[in-house]
C-alpha cells in the first residue's frame, strides 16, 4: 500500500529547475554586465585616441552691442523689374490742413506719397555765396499764418471768456435763428486779432455781430515747443431766441 502511494504521488513544480535557477539567473546577470562593460570600454579607448589635427574654433569678443551688428531682415527681397513709366500729368503735391467737419474738402489736392516727399529737397541757399556767412533771421512774431493754413500746434487755444454778440434787432424781431462759424486768429496772449465768417448762417446781419464780438473773447494761447503762438481757431456761435 506504501508503494502504490509513493509512485503515485509527485511533489509540485518542476524541481529539476528550480535546483538550476540560480545559477542560470547569475550566469544571465554576469554576462549583460560583461556586454555592458565591454561597450563602455570600446567608447572609452575611442575617446582616449588622440586626433591627428584638433579642430579648435575661433572665439568672437563682443565687447559693446554695436558689436552685434544689425539683425537680419525678415523681408524677403522683392524682385526687380523693369517697368515702363506711362506718360501721365505728375499730380499736385499738397499737405493735409485741418478743417471743421462742416466744410467742404477740397478735391484737387492729392496727398504726397513717401516716395513723393523724400523727392523734395529745400532749395540750396549756399548757391553762389562763397566766402559769406549764411544767417537765419526769421522773425516768428511777424508770421501771421493764413486761414486754413496748416500749423504745427501742441495745445490748441481755449476759450477762457466769451462775450455774447449782440442780437440784430430787425432779425429779432422777424423770428430769424441761426447758427455761425467763426474763426478767429490767437496771438500770443491770447487776443483775437483777425476773424471771419467760416461758415455764415445765411443770414448777412448774425454773421457781421458774430465776427464783431469775436474781437472781445479771450483765449488760453496755443502753444507749440513749450512757447505760445498764433494759430486760427474755428468755433460756433448760435442766435438763439428766448422763449
């Protein structure tokens, strides 16, 4: 009964194995290590040759940033092509001046273009004055700028006191409103020494009391490079009558 349990039974597991494992499992170990230390050894005896000529790299000392020199363009550079001129007028070159919403532009002026304007040079002012000194008087406080020319103005002038015109009776007395522009040229204090009708009100009597009593209001003067100057102003004046 003994031998029939003893051939029967078999133990779990493949002993025959597990009795080599560890040595099978230290042999794997040494060997990838051995592969691993001979790779780093090929690499380190590579390094260790000497090279028959050193390449060595010049070194640049920038010292300030001009230096660096400027960078270097994004644009692409456009092609050049011979183009013929079509034989058409040149147009009028003019500069832009300000004007109130309520007037009319004027059509005949073209703008300058870039290429237009670097085109044009002041007139040479050392032709044939060899040997003499060349002196600039311009004498600013004499300049008196046209209406609707264009002035080079920081501050524009304020209006600090307005005298109301007097209302024409004969309009008064016929209903007649209107509204006017006018502008009006500031000095340097602040005084107005010239005003016009800028636009009239239709009616003859309201612009002539409104240009009268411009010559009565006092304005903050413009100022241009921190120093006042005299610029022309526009504003409105309404003929309003009480109810």
């Amino acid at each position: 009964m003994e031998m029939n349990s003893s051939a029967l039974y078999s133990p779990y597991g493949a002993y025959e194995l597990k009795s080599k494992y560890q040595r099978n499992f230290l042999i794997g170990t040494l060997s990838t290590l051995g592969f691993v230390l001979l790779i780093l050894s090929v690499f380190w005896i590579i390094a260790a040759i000497p090279g028959d000529d050193d390449f060595v790299a010049p070194s640049v000392v920038i010292k300030t940033v001009a230096d660096l020199g400027p960078p270097p363009t994004i644009a692409k550079a456009k092609p050049q092509l011979q183009v013929a001129q079509p034989n058409v007028a040149a147009p009028k070159v003019g500069i832009p001046k300000p004007v109130a919403d309520d007037e009319v532009m004027d059509d005949d002026v073209v703008l300058a273009t870039r290429e237009e304007l670097a085109e044009i040079v002041a007139p040479d002012i050392t032709a044939g004055t060899e040997g003499a000194d060349i002196i600039v008087d311009i004498q600013d406080d004499d300049y008196m700028p046209a209406p609707g020319e264009f002035v080079a103005v920081e501050i524009y002038p304020e209006m600090i006191h307005e005298v109301k015109p007097t209302y024409p009776r004969l309009a008064e007395q016929a209903g007649i409103t209107g509204r006017v522009y006018v502008t009006a040229l500031v000095d340097e204090n602040g005084n107005v020494i010239k005003a016009q009708v800028g636009k009239s009100s239709g009616t003859e009597s309201l612009d002539e009391e409104a240009v009268k009593a411009a010559f009565k209001n006092k304005f903050k003067p413009g100022i241009q490079n921190g120093r006042p100057i005299k610029v022309w102003v526009t504003y409105k004046v309404d003929f309003v009558l009480d109810n």
